[in-house]
C-alpha cells in the first residue's frame, strides 16, 4: 500500500526494541469484519499513523481496576485530517461500552482515551479517503502501531451464465505484489477481503492502493486472478468484465528449491485417481480424456477450473527437477481448493548402489530392478529395468524423491535380495549385501 506519510525503515530488532508487543495476542481484522494474516507485516511495510497504546505500570501486573491511557502519535504532515477513533472491548460485557474519541490529524498532535486495562480493546480508526487496519489491544501491550493508507477504487462488471441472476456482492482478497514491500525487515505479506456489493451486474470496492496482486470471487464461481496491478490512491481501477463460470477449481503455487537454468513453465497435470489394475487400454484411453492441463505462470501459480468433484492425483514436471506428485486430492464440488503449501521441486536424485559380492555364484553381474508403485494403486512399475551392475556397481539418474522397491537378480532370473529404499537428493550410495554362501565340500 501507499502509506500517506512514509515513517522510517525498522528492522526486525528495531521492531523489538521500541515495540515490544505481546505478537501472539495482536491480531488485525477491520471494522468491517474483513479478517487479516500476519499483521505485523502490514504495520511495518505500510504504516503511516502511529496509535501507541503505552502501559501506566512499570514492573508491576496491570491492575484490572485502573484504566491505561492510549497516546496517539503522528509524523508530520502536508494537511489536516479528521476522524474518529472507535474503541469497542474485544469480548462484549454489558458493563463496558464502546468509545469514540474525534480527532483532528494535526502534527503535532497527541490525545488519550482511557479504557479499562482489564480487558481487550479493538481499535479501528476512520478517516475520509484512508483506511486502517483495525488493532486489538491486549491488557500485557505496551505498544501497537495503527496505519493509515489511502485508498482507491476497484470497479468491474460480470457476465454470467444464461439464465442467471447476478451475486449480490463480490469478494476482493488482496495482498502487495512481490517486490513492492517498503519495510526493511523482510517480513511476509499480508493478505486483506474486503466484500463489493454488486449493481446490475456491476460491483465496485474501495481498498488501499499499492502494487497488488487480486482475487477477485463470488459465490459459487471460479475465481479470477489478476497479478501485479496497478492501484493508485485516490483512483478508479477498472478490472474489466469478468465472467462467471460455474464448478470446481483447483489453485497452487510451485516453488524452485535451487534456481534452474531453465526458464520452461512448469507443466501441471491433475488426474483421476483409482485404486487397483490399469492395464487395459480402454480404461487407460478414457482417464486420459479426463485429465486435466496447465501451465504454471512465472511467479509459479496455477489454476486448474472446471473440474468434476472426485478424488485426483496432481503432477508436477519442470525441465532440470525431478517430478513431484500429490494423491489423495478431493475436489469438492462448486468450490476452489487452494493448495495451502506450495509444491517444492527438486533437481533430479541419483541413486548408487555397490553390491558384495560384486558377481553372482555364476561370476556374471547381478541384474539390478528399481520398481515403484502408481500413485493411489496397487500397481508396480518398473524404473529401471534388469539392468548388470557391472562390477558390481549401479549408477541410476534422474530419479524423484519416494520409495522404490530395490530387487537383485541373478542371470537365472532368480532373486536374491528385494527391499525398499528411502531415495532423496543429495543421498550416500546404498550398500547391499548379497546372502552368498560359499560352501565347499566332497561328494
């Protein structure tokens, strides 16, 4: 977001030093019930306007029966600003009631407000064209930070499916857009809903403005994504027509664990899931005709819509990493399921195995096999097939990380050892240890 004053850059420990907050206890969600993440994020990239709520005790337990004063501290500033600071207890008692303190944003400028420091207090502040982050205060605080951004307007207009009538409102979910953070502390983003009434089709919102990256839903239908955008303060974004499209989505983010020379798209493939034998060719054919296709965009987020609820396995390949798969993903119906971790690739594991005695009881090499089962079924596939250890050694590339069953046979087919082995990157090579037996005698 624009803050409307720019207050100094702090770092994590000057965080620590001058605030101090009990950060388990404060949360953020905004007059409206618009619910917030991490807002201790938002407070230090965007603040603008200082709310310090500062204890009257030293290091003595607060005393429920003696109220705190709240001091509220602003940086200088090009113009005058009214509004109203509401003050309501977080846990509502017949006995406390809610206040409002007018204010005239004049550096400097300072005022107080006495609440019972008993109990918690939401602080929200409300100014003419800024909005602000609502604060609860906790009785153990000794500081919180209120920011005060200006805000611009979202528009849009909907098409919806023939026949229908359109949403009485719209959900904006919003968060800054990688690189536009202006803390110096590195912290996480934050992300913010706010809810749009819609008029014949069109909707309109008001939210801070800044470089951010947009949800944009209604319910029952597939939501709209739009990334790096544009929103200037105190003016109207028009985001275009959007239209609605009823059914499941699926959304995902994928991330590098080592930057690739690569720059290819990851390729996102999401497959029904059965259990048991997928031999034939008709039944094979026909979930092919079922699986759905994308490609991740450049920030590594993905959207698959349109799909039928049911059980699924997602795949995901990128040149230069191993693949990565989940199974066991349930689809619900008329909903998006967002996928709350995002899929790490991984360069290619390799896998060595040293084999003793090197040759088998006929001094040939030994036949190595490296099966793993198919996601979700009973079935095993071959990975590599028989292949010589020659000297009884066996490099194997380009593998995921996973279980694969490790089987060693002789040139007559028999098996000699069959086990399961753990392959991850990076991994010491696998000694085996063949149960020969010499054994000497005279018949």
């Amino acid at each position: 977001m624009e803050p409307l004053y720019p207050l100094p850059r702090l770092s994590l420990s000057d965080w620590s030093l001058q605030a101090q907050p009990a950060r388990e206890a404060l949360r953020m969600r905004c007059r409206r019930k618009w619910p917030w993440r991490e807002p201790l994020a938002w407070l230090l990239q965007l603040g603008a306007i200082t709310l310090v709520a500062t204890q009257v005790w030293a290091s003595a337990p607060p005393d429920p029966g003696v109220p705190f004063r709240i001091a509220i501290a602003q940086e200088s500033a090009p113009e005058v600003l009214s509004g109203i600071i509401w003050a309501e207890p977080a846990d509502p008692r017949p006995e406390l009631e809610a206040k409002a303190l007018k204010l005239e944003l004049r550096a400097p400028w300072q005022s107080t407000l006495d609440l019972d420091r008993a109990v918690a207090w939401r602080l929200s502040l409300e100014v003419d064209g800024f909005w602000a982050p609502e604060v609860t205060v906790q009785p153990a605080d000794e500081s919180i930070v209120l920011g005060l951004f200006s805000t611009a307007t979202l528009i849009g207009s909907l098409t919806l499916p023939t026949g229908e009538q359109a949403p009485g409102e719209t959900v904006v979910q919003l968060s800054l857009a990688p690189g536009s953070e202006t803390s110096a502390s590195g912290m996480p983003m934050s992300t913010a809903e706010f809810r749009c009434p819609v008029e014949k089709s069109r909707w309109t919102c008001e939210v801070p403005s800044g470089q951010l990256d947009l949800r944009v839903s209604a319910a029952g239908y597939i939501p709209h994504y739009f990334w790096d955008t544009s929103v200037k303060p105190r003016q109207i974004t028009d985001l275009g027509s959007l239209r609605l499209l009823r059914g499941a989505s699926l959304a995902g983010w994928i991330s590098l664990a080592q930057p690739g020379p690569d720059q290819t798209p990851a390729q996102v493939m999401l497959e029904r899931q059965i259990s048991g034998w997928q031999g034939d060719p008709r039944e094979r054919q026909r979930l092919d005709a079922l699986t759905l296709r994308t490609k991740a965009n450049d920030r590594g987020f993905f959207q698959l819509q349109g799909i039928p609820a049911a059980g699924y396995r997602l795949s995901i390949e990128k040149p230069g990493f191993a693949p990565a798969k989940i199974t066991d993903l349930t689809i619900k119906e008329a909903r998006e399921t967002l996928l709350e971790d995002p899929i790490v690739l991984f360069p290619p594991a390799t896998l060595e195995v040293v084999l003793e005695p090197p040759v088998d009881p006929a001094g040939h090499s030994w036949l190595v096999t490296l099966g793993q089962l198919e996601p979700g079924s009973a079935v095993l596939t071959d990975r590599l097939a028989a292949t010589p250890a020659l000297e009884g050694a066996l490099q194997i590339t380009d593998l995921e990380s996973g279980s694969f069953l490790l089987k060693v046979d002789d040139t007559s087919g028999s098996t000699w050892v069959s086990r399961w082995i753990e392959v991850e990157p990076a991994m010491s090579p696998i000694f085996v240890d063949v149960p020969v037996v010499a054994v000497e005698g005279r018949v």
